[in-house]
C-alpha cells in the first residue's frame, strides 16, 4: 500500500523543490525571492518559514527585480541551478512578467510562483483581481502565457503531482529552457492532500547533450569542407553547453577565426588569436571584415539576433552560406541556415573528428593587431579637460580588471560599448542584451555575486537605468553582497538620444535638456546610494575613478562609484549598420537625408 503524507498544496511544493538536484548533486532551485501579500503569505509564507533552510527564503524590495536577480544567477550558473519568485496576486505578479520575457528571449530557467485569484470563487472579486467580462478562466497571471515556455495554473494541490516535474524538467530542458510560470490558486495553497511520500524522494536532473542527426551532420560537414573562407560565430550556446575548450581547440586545429555575440564574449579569451572579438551593429573592425568576406558562416549557440547580422547586412559575400548549430530546431533552421540540432560540444566535436587535418589558410593578422590599436586609442585617458566619454569610463576599468573580474549591463550605452570594447578574459563578461532590460544591472550584479562569489563584479549603469530600478541594492547590503557600480550620469537617456540623432530626428525627451520639464534635476546619486548603505563616492575625473575601482575591492557591500560623462560621443571605433526605420515622410530636411540613407542600407539586406 501506497504510503502517504498529508500536506497542504504549498507544503508539498517547496519540500518537492527542496529535494531536486542538478548533475552536481546541488539543489537546482537554490532558493526562492519572496515578497509577500494577501495571495501568498497565508499558504507559501507559511510553508516556506516552516522548511527553513532546507530551501531558504530571500526578501527583495521589487518583484522585477528579485527576478532579475534569479535571472542573472541561472545565467551566471550556465543554467545549471535556478531560482524561484513568489508574489501576491495582481500588481506583485504582474510586476513579474518584464522578467519573465527576458528570460524568454534569453533562454535562461526561472521558476516563478505568482499568488492567483480564489479557486472557489467563493469570495470572488477579491482584492486586487482582474475580471475579464467574457472569460471567467483568466486573472492577472493569464499575461504570464506568452512569455513563459510552460504555464500551470494550480486550482487543486493533486496539480502539482504533474506540474511541478513538468516545471523542472522545462528548465533543465537545452532546447525548452526558459521561464516556467506556477500560479498558485491562494485557497488552494493552504488546502490539504495526501500526497504520496515517494514524490518527495529525491531526484536528480541532468541537461541532457543531443546528439545530431547523421543526415544534418554529413551535410554540415560537406558545407564546411567546400568553403574556403569559413568564420565561426560564437553564442551563448558555447557557454551553455560548456564547449569553451572545444570551440578553441576546434578553431585551432582547423585555423577558422571566430567572432563573439554578446552573449557569447567571453567563452575564450580575447588574447587568443582567432578571437576576431565582438560581431555586428556593435562589433569590431576585424570581425565584420571577417564576416563580410566569409563564404561560411558557422553560427554555433546563437539564435543570429539583428545585431548579430547587422540587420542581415554584415554578410555581404554573394556567395555566403549560413550553418548554424543549435539545441532548438526553431533558431537552428532561422534565415534559411543550414542545420544542426544538437549540443554545441558535441557538434564540434563530430565536425571535427570528420574534418581530419584539415585547416584553412593563415588570415591577415594585421585587421586584428589594427583593430586593438584604434581601440587603445579611444580608451586611453583624456590628455584634455572637459566630460569622458563612455570609452574612455572603460579604459579606465579596462586597466584596473583583474583575472577573475566580470564586466555586466544590460541596456544604454554600455551594453553596445562593452560589446565592441571590452576586451574579456574567459568567463569574463555578463550582459543581458536579448531583452535590453533597463533596471537588470543592480539586480543581476547581486545575482552574478550569489552565483559566483569568488568573481569581481564591476556593474556598468547609466543614470536612467539606475534611476528606473535601484533599490535592491539596499538587498545587496542588507545580505553583505559585495560589488562595484560604475554609474556613468550623462543626464538623461544619452544612447537613445544619439539614435535619435542619427536617424536624423531633433533632440527631444531623452536628455533632461530637450525633455518638457520646468527645472532641469540635479541629482545627487552619490548620496541616494549611500542612504540604502553602499559604499559611494563620486569620481572627479578618470585617474580618480581608477583609483577608486582598486580601493572597492575587499568591502563587503556594494561600492557606488559615480562619474559625470559627455553623452553625445559614440564609442569611437567599430560598429556597422542597424536596421531602425526612418520616416518616409517629413518636414525635416535631416530625416529625408536619414531615410535616403536607410533605403540604400536596406538593399543590402539577405534574408534568405
């Protein structure tokens, strides 16, 4: 006879996710962000406070950005371990669902446990409930569907004998990987059932590596050996699947240069060689050079976002043929590619062992070497007076990393200026720019720390970025999270103003001096950090701002460095062409100029 345990529906929840491991023999879900309200305090609070550390509980100040955080772990955890968001119903859950189409659009596990509406309806509207007139099914969480990769909703607590290992196993999923969405019915938390005791047994979960098809395989590798001019494109799929050695060791053996996407910089030092650095809209000289004049191209862990491609503009060979490897057949089969479903590692490794001895004539090293000397350029220090510019803010970090620093952002001007400048050391760089979230970098900087406690993270943030969501940082002191915060005030939303300008429209609303404000803010970011208990200060100029970057090492809370910088200059170097629509119609004569511009630009796209 079965036996059995009676525990109400949350109960059996956390003490299941208590007991689910990863391949390393560590708890996948490593804890859960809670904030609490009427639709999860009686039930999940109850169950939470009663398992303890078994799965612990952290208190975060927004419910976006406790899952930011989350979401920066997996990623910092290459997707081996996770963490869980729990909110009340209404503005809590809904405050979630930004988060949940970033780790959407990034492929990246995330469990979150919003409260729902009354299962019986008994008391039903209740507070804070969204009725739709025509469906009495829906609530608030119904938004979480399309940017979640699986949905449940738990209105009987024997759900979770199914949901629950349908949750888990979408997250340590290579091809499904994403965020999974539980809304938890707020009666039917504290109802009880018996569950069988075996559900609680513990169980290990392992990421599976696909094999590929022989027929995909044999095809890939015929392409690869008719091509003359091949260039690899290297995604976060490398990273994922852990063939950062195997990727170097197979460009290598076949002498074929590689470029980075932004979230695969980093898998291989910038030092090595065949390392053409960063590709596309926000790439460097070499590498687009490379792409251009590839025959083909061999995308491995990458989904070819717009920025990757050049709005489908950087290769430019006529001849060109797309290849790309990947776990998901939806991004492997993008844009006509040729493709290959399988794990990144042991793709290369198959294509490979077929290629033999084969390598591919010596490139021109001198685009390489040309390339590193412009950028040197543009991240020295200024020999004059007046605002650094972006590039210059990362020369000055640039000097003062480490072996073991983690550069991160997410959306402005750094994310596009990193990707072309930064020079990573393996495993070195961290940047959400699937989804461009502003209001990531605070929050991910404390989830890369969590994740990675021996790293040097140095967080880049603009002011509107640090002015839309800030306030975990008081989480980061409050737990002793320690990192450095290189806040770069440029007085409004200067990334989003030079576009502006560059698609030929006026200044307007994004710096403070061209919004429709009475009086122009002065804000003292310096001491708004310091009131939530970092370590800030403010850098006078950028031999200042080195200096202070070596001191914050060694605290044990965050340290806010704030420095003034010019926001009209562009990094200064790189860079190609971005697919943002242009008018066709205006008075102004700098649009029709812009739109004469995109018009010639947009003849060259391939979508095939």
């Amino acid at each position: 006879m079965t036996k059995r345990v009676r525990l109400t529906a949350a109960q059996a929840m956390v003490r299941w996710l208590s007991v689910q491991m990863n391949g390393d023999g560590e708890r996948f879900i490593d804890g859960v962000w809670a904030i609490f309200g009427h639709g999860n305090v009686a039930g999940l609070g109850e169950a939470l406070h009663g398992i303890g550390d078994a799965l612990p509980t952290w208190r975060g100040q927004n419910e976006q950005t406790m899952a930011h955080a989350a979401i920066a772990y997996a990623k910092a955890s290459k997707r081996r371990r996770a963490m869980a968001v729990t909110s009340s119903i209404g503005p809590g859950a809904t405050n979630m669902v930004t988060a949940a189409a970033l780790a959407h659009v990034n492929r990246l596990p995330l469990l979150l446990i919003p409260g729902d509406v009354f299962a019986n309806r008994a008391p039903d509207p209740v507070l804070q409930q969204i009725e739709d007139f025509d469906d009495g099914m829906i609530s608030a969480n119904d938004c979480f569907r399309p940017v979640s990769r699986y949905y449940d909703r738990i209105s009987r607590p024997e759900h979770l004998l199914t949901a629950l290992p349908r949750a888990l196993q979408t997250m340590t999923d290579p091809a499904k990987c994403g965020p999974v969405t539980l809304a938890f019915c707020q009666d039917t938390q504290a109802e009880a059932h018996d569950y069988p005791e075996s559900f609680f047994e513990p169980k290990v979960w392992r990421i599976r590596r696909p094999e590929p098809d022989r027929a995909e395989l044999d095809a890939v590798i015929a392409a690869l050996k008719a091509a003359e001019r091949p260039v690899i494109v290297a995604g976060g799929g490398v990273i994922y699947s852990g063939a950062e050695e195997t990727l170097l060791d197979f460009a290598t053996r076949h002498n074929i240069p590689f470029v980075e996407t932004q979230a695969g910089k980093g898998a291989v030092d910038w030092q090595e060689g065949l390392n053409l650095g960063s590709a596309g809209v926000t790439g460097g000289d070499a590498a687009n050079a490379a792409l251009a004049e590839a025959d083909l191209v061999l995308g491995v862990g990458t989904r070819f976002q717009d920025f990757t491609t050049g709005s489908w503009t950087v290769f430019a060979n006529p001849k060109r043929r797309l290849v790309s490897v990947n776990v998901t057949g939806y991004d492997a089969a993008k844009h006509g590619a040729l493709p290959l479903v399988a794990d990144a590692k042991v793709a290369l490794e198959k294509i490979g062992a077929a290629l033999g001895d084969k390598n591919w004539p010596d490139r021109d090293a001198q685009s390489r070497k040309a390339w590193y000397e412009a950028t040197d350029a543009v991240m020295a220090a200024p020999n004059k007076k007046g605002l650094p510019t972006d590039a210059q803010v990362i020369g000055a970090v640039q000097r003062q990393a480490k072996p073991e620093t983690v550069v991160m952002c997410a959306a402005g001007t750094m994310p596009g200026a990193l990707h072309t400048l930064w020079r990573a050391g393996k495993g070195g760089y961290h940047m959400e720019y699937g989804y461009s979230c502003m209001g990531y970098e605070l929050a991910g900087a404390m989830g890369i720390k969590l994740a990675q406690p021996k790293a040097d993270v140095i967080c880049f943030i603009g002011d509107g970025s640090y002015m839309m969501a800030n306030s975990e940082l008081a989480t980061a002191v409050m737990r002793r999270v320690p990192f450095t915060v290189v806040l770069t005030d440029n007085r409004g939303y200067g990334c989003i103003n030079r576009l502006q300008m560059g698609t030929g429209g006026a200044e307007f609303n994004n710096l403070y001096a061209s919004a429709n404000v009475e009086v122009q803010p002065e804000i003292d970011f310096t001491a708004h950090a310091a009131a939530m208990g970092a370590h800030a200060e403010k850098a006078a100029d950028i031999a200042d701002l080195e200096a202070k970057i070596s001191a914050a090492r060694g605290r044990d809370i965050p340290s806010v460095i704030v420095i003034d910088t010019d926001p009209y200059p562009g990094t200064g170097a790189g860079g190609h062409w971005w697919d943002v629509a242009v008018p066709e119609v205006s008075e102004r004569e700098e649009v029709r100029n812009a739109r004469d511009r995109y018009v010639k630009q947009t003849a060259l796209q391939r979508v095939d």
